[in-house]
C-alpha cells in the first residue's frame, strides 16, 4: 500500500476513502481489478498535484484507459492529477486523459470514469492515515 509523487518519491502512506454508498477504501487487486472494500486491507493503494497510486502487495499502478476504464497495471506512466475540493475530498483526473476521473460505485466496483464527473460523490476520496 504505497504510492508517491514520481517525482520526489514515496510519501506518507495513506489510505484513499470514498464515501459513496456505505463507503469503500480503493483497492488493487493482483489481477489488475480495481474496486472497493469497507475495510482497508494490504491491497488498498496509499495516496502521496500529480501522483502516481500503487498498491503495495500488487505491486501495480493505478491505471485511467481513454475509453475511462480504471485497471492495474506495472507501468508507472500512469499519473493522476489530484485536486483538493471544496467539501475538502480529493479527486483524482488521468493526467494522459484529461476529464476522465477515478470513480466508485455504491457497490464498491469501478465506474467508468467517461459517466462521472468532479462534482459526484463516486470520485470524492478522502486520504486517511494508514494504521
């Protein structure tokens, strides 16, 4: 469970929460699946402008396809914009694909992140403190 901003290196290791649904902590799992679980666990990604999102027992990064389907994989290209919000949650837009951002169902699976939008609860996250 790591993730750091390319450019400097690993950062505090967080937890990313969304509080879509009954609320889900991001996770990767080792076949590139992304989706989400009510409590955090070693497949959950940590948080780190523009970072990357790696899950530490997969070793994968998050990844945003153009078409906005979220996957895991061991490139470490794959870079998000983080923005701070006004409720203060945390969103996370491609950065090779601008518009397109990460997205949690009420179910806790990834949507689609062509179908959301900055303003919906589905892409707020909210970094916490791993234990």
């Amino acid at each position: 469970n790591i993730s750091g901003n390319i450019a400097t290196g690993p950062v505090e290791q967080q937890l990313l929460y969304c509080q879509v649904g009954i609320g889900y902590h991001l996770q990767i799992l080792s076949n590139g699946t992304i989706g989400g679980v009510h409590e955090p666990n070693e497949k959950s990604p940590l948080r780190g402008g523009v970072v990357g999102i790696r899950g530490i027992k997969s070793g994968l990064y998050l990844c945003m396809s153009r078409e906005g389907v979220a996957h895991g994989a061991f490139s470490s290209d794959c870079l998000f914009k983080e923005s701070l919000e006004e409720n203060f949650y945390t969103t996370f837009s491609s950065l090779s694909h601008p518009g397109i951002y990460l997205a949690l169902s009420h179910k806790g699976e990834a949507k689609r992140g062509t179908s959301v939008g900055r303003h919906q609860t589905c892409t707020h996250f909210l970094p916490r403190r791993a234990p």
